[in-house]
C-alpha cells in the first residue's frame, strides 16, 4: 500500500505564501491521482485540488483556483502544494491522498491513502 507524509504547513501572515510535500512510499504505482483536501475546525473535510499521476492533468476548487498550484515529481514520489495570497479562511489542516483507481477526483471516498495531516494557520 501508499504511505503518505505531508510537509510544509506552518503560521503565515495573509497574503503570504506557503509549500506543503506530501512524500509517498510503498506501492506508489498504484496511485491514478493524488489529491489534497483540507479540514478546518468544526467543517467536513474538502476537496482542494488533485492531479493525475499519469498525464499531470490538474484539478482545483474554486476556492483556491488561481493562487494554488499543484505539481508532482515522479522521480521522487512526491507531490506539492504551493499555496500563494493565503487568507485566513484557507486556515486548516491539510491532507494528502492518493487514489489508486478510479473515482471522481472530487470526492474524498474516491481515495484510500492518506497523510497524517499538516496544519496551515493563516492570520489576518
């Protein structure tokens, strides 16, 4: 199976900037996609953005389309999350996942791998 182990979160001032790795292991050729999703206190879990193993193509949500940007190096396993013009909603803990076959890259329930979580604070 994928283990996965994010990287990267941390306090930053809004309109700031940061860069999440979410680093993979195991059985990486099983993933079709890798995603993030956030969780901030007292909500559901959501959808951020996701990308295509194979191919690269790339997926975000409306939330955050324009200031982030997700990326993968195959050779090393990992896939990142560079998230710029950070506001204060985006304040969460960020997960990474990976999708071994297929699903909607949307929904969470699509994905059976995920990472311990790293936690991004972002103030006004």
């Amino acid at each position: 199976q994928v283990q996965l182990v994010e990287s990267g979160g941390g306090w930053v001032q809004a309109g700031g900037s940061l860069r999440l790795s979410c680093a993979a292991s195991g059985r990486t050729f099983s993933s079709s996609a890798m995603g993030w999703f956030r969780q901030a206190p007292g909500k559901e879990r959501e959808f951020v953005t996701a990308i295509l193993w194979t191919g690269g193509s790339t997926y975000y949500a409306d939330s955050v389309r324009g200031r982030f940007t997700i990326s993968r190096d195959t050779a090393k396993n990992t896939v990142y999350l560079q998230m710029n013009s950070l506001k204060p909603e985006d304040t969460a803990v960020y997960y990474c996942a990976a999708r071994r076959y297929s699903g909607g890259v949307y929904s969470l329930d699509s994905y059976n791998a995920w990472g311990q979580g790293t936690q991004v604070t972002v103030s006004s």
